[in-house]
C-alpha cells in the first residue's frame, strides 16, 4: 500500500467532485460520500484511474455514491468492472488488478449524515413532497451544499471503516456472442438465452426467468 493522503491537489479534487455533480445531476451528500469512497481507494491502492479494467469496484448498493465512483475510478458498468451485489449497504470493494490488493470501504455506523443537520428532515420533506416554496427550496439547496461540504473535508477513518481485503479478483468481462430470440425476435447475448422446447429464447419471454421474479 502507498500514502494514504487524497492523490491531487484541492482545485482538482474539486474539478473531478465537478465532474461526478455534472454525471449525476446534481450535488447531495451520497454522491459526496462516494466520492470520498472512491478518492480512499485511488490512494491506497495506488492507482489512476482506469482506462480498462485495472480496477474493480464490487459495490453493495445502487445509491448516489456509485456515479461518483464510476466517474472517479473509471469502473463503470458498461465496462464491467463494476460489479454490484444488492445487500442495500453503502459499501465498496475496490480491487487492483495488477497488484492483487484489494480494500473495502464501508460506512462507518457511527456516522449519520442527519447528525450534521439535525433540522433538515422537515424542510427536505416539503421539497420531495412539492410542498415547499421557494424560498425553502433554495435553503434547502444552500444547506444540502453544506453537509457535503463537511462530507469532503471530514477524515476518512470518521466517514468509513477502511480495511484491507482478501478478495478473488473476478474475471475480466467477456463479450457474447447474440443470438435473436425464437418469441420477440430481438437479439440477446446467448449467456442470457434460455433453451424451451428446443428453441432459442431471452430472459424476457422466458416462461422458467419469469417463474422466478
């Protein structure tokens, strides 16, 4: 393992934080807490960001944060090397391919983002409700961009429990073959094609997939 100081300097950091905002749509402390997820990782494993799969990110939910790690460690989904396991925690494994070493990043229980706004809880559910006027939208705006703030500047070790891993580095992402789906007609990768009565077909038509949801 290498320093485990945030690589770059504050006016990149919050160039690439920019990046993740434009990414995802807007600012909000899960994107925030991602970030600094993914800024842990980029330091501790020693890395830049991946232009192909030198890094896995294996993330145990579907939250914010994840666009920010996809903008920052160039893990993403279309590429695979984000994998996803829906265990509903804020947590991420972030693996280094070519050194083999691996950490995982989770939220730490002790820290609750409502502790750094005690009174937000109301005012943020007139705003996801479209109750809220004006007024209280742009306060409500004003004070999210104050948590995050708290977010980027807090020590790792209060945000997260950081520990290294001992993890089985997944396989590189394969590329399939399609095969069109004897029901709809559209083309599908055959590692998801189903064989019924002898014919070719897609997760969608299939009578056994559909048993299962």
């Amino acid at each position: 393992m290498c320093n485990t100081s945030p690589p770059g300097t504050p006016g990149e950091a919050h160039d690439r934080f920019a990046e993740a905002v434009a990414f995802h749509g807007h600012v909000c402390p899960g994107l925030a807490t991602g970030y600094r997820a993914a800024e842990i990782a980029l330091s501790r494993l020693c890395s830049g960001r991946s232009k192909d799969e030198e890094l896995v990110t294996i993330a145990e939910t579907d939250a914010c944060g994840v666009d920010a790690i996809q903008v920052l460690t160039g893990c993403t989904a279309g590429k695979g090397n984000l994998l996803f396991k829906d265990h509903g925690k804020h947590a991420f494994t972030f693996i280094n391919r070519k050194t083999g070493a691996a950490i995982r990043v989770a939220a730490n229980p002790s820290f609750n983002i409502d502790s750094l706004d005690p009174d937000l809880a109301p005012l943020r559910a007139r705003v996801m409700q479209g109750r809220a006027s004006g007024g209280e939208q742009a306060e409500f705006h004003e004070r999210i961009h104050r948590i995050v703030d708290t977010i980027m500047e807090m020590p790792a070790e209060e945000l997260f429990s950081i520990r290294e891993v001992d993890v089985e580095i997944p396989e590189r992402a394969r590329i399939f073959s399609s095969v069109p789906c004897s029901k709809c007609g559209e083309l599908a990768a055959e590692s998801r094609i189903r064989v019924e009565d002898g014919k070719f077909v897609c997760y969608a038509c299939s009578e056994e997939y559909s048993r299962r949801r």
